[in-house]
C-alpha cells in the first residue's frame, strides 16, 4: 500500500518535472532520499501583507505608535506518506483519501517586515524604550497573524482542491478514473 503511495508520488512528480533525484535510481539510498524529499506536495502558496500597531510605552509626553508591515508567504501541502489509496487495475479506477493540509509558517524575506512609527505629540521615536523582545513579539505576531489570514482567506480548501486537480489529471492520463473521498 505503502510502495503504491509512493509510486504514484514519483510518477507525478516526473510527470510534473518536478523531480529533484539524480538521475540514477540505481543506489537504494538515493531513491529513498529523493523519495522522502519529494513526499510533501506544497501546491498552494498564499503572498499576504499585514498590518500591526504596537503603542510604545515609558514616554514622557505623547503617544507613539509603532506600525509593521509584514510581507510573507505561506503554502499549504498535503503530506503524499498519509494519503490512503486503493487501485483496481482491472476497471482502472482510483479510490483516493488524501492526508491532512499543512498550512506552513509564512516565510518573511530579509525586507519582509518594514517598521514605520506614528507620532501625534512627541517629535522623535523614543526608540530607546523598544526592547530586542519586543521586536521578537512583534514579528512572531506578525507571522501569527499573516498565517491566520491565510487560514481564513482558504488556504486548506484550495490546498485540497489543487492536489486533487493535479493528481487526478495524472492518473487520467494514465488511464484510470479518479474519486476522491473526504
């Protein structure tokens, strides 16, 4: 059941020219590793931006706020290991239960997070009053919120719908006829 699985990952991966194996199969190793490499089918990817303010305390007078804006992109993937799969060759149908969706932390490029500051009464940031914790606070809820943005916008949903599409076109093209369950 297992070797099927991971058959049909090889198959649409080479089919997709996706595959990043060698080009030799012939060193177990190697094919084992290209296998647990190309095991996860990332077949969503969400580019969001949010906004957080952040008011700074231990001022004097007035009222600053800190803004971030994060840039980030998260994907969703389906783990091809827990995908539960029965074949029946000989009416060439596919009976297939795809794993659960993993909706991976955003990724933040170097530029991701700009740091901009509103001031109604102060003239300067006080910046002296902005911990290295409070930037570690920040960009974690930053992450947080752009990874529950994408949760909301459908990334689950679409995730499921991609891998069905792509692996229910490969197998039609191999000639079978596809359902998926769940």
């Amino acid at each position: 059941m297992r070797h099927t699985v991971y058959r049909i990952a090889v198959l649409v991966l080479l089919a997709l020219g996706l595959s990043g194996c060698p080009k030799t199969t012939t060193d177990s190793y190697v094919t084992e590793e290209g296998i647990r490499v190309i095991a996860e089918l990332a077949v969503v990817e969400f580019h969001i931006s949010e906004v957080l303010k952040k008011e700074i305390k231990g001022r004097v007078m007035g009222s600053d706020t800190v803004i971030l804006l994060g840039r980030g992109v998260v994907l969703g993937s389906i783990d091809l290991k827990d995908i539960e799969i029965k074949i029946d060759n000989a009416n060439k149908t596919v009976s297939m239960s795809l794993g659960k969706v993993t909706v991976h932390d955003p990724e933040i490029g170097r530029n991701g997070i700009t740091v901009l500051y509103d001031s109604t009464n102060s003239r300067y940031l006080n910046w002296g009053n902005i911990t290295q914790a409070d930037r570690n606070s920040w960009q974690n809820q930053l992450i947080a919120n752009i990874k529950t943005v994408a949760v909301k916008g459908g990334i689950e949903a679409k995730t499921r719908e991609e891998a069905q599409r792509a692996l229910g076109a490969f197998l039609q093209q191999l000639g079978y006829t596809v359902a998926f369950k769940g």
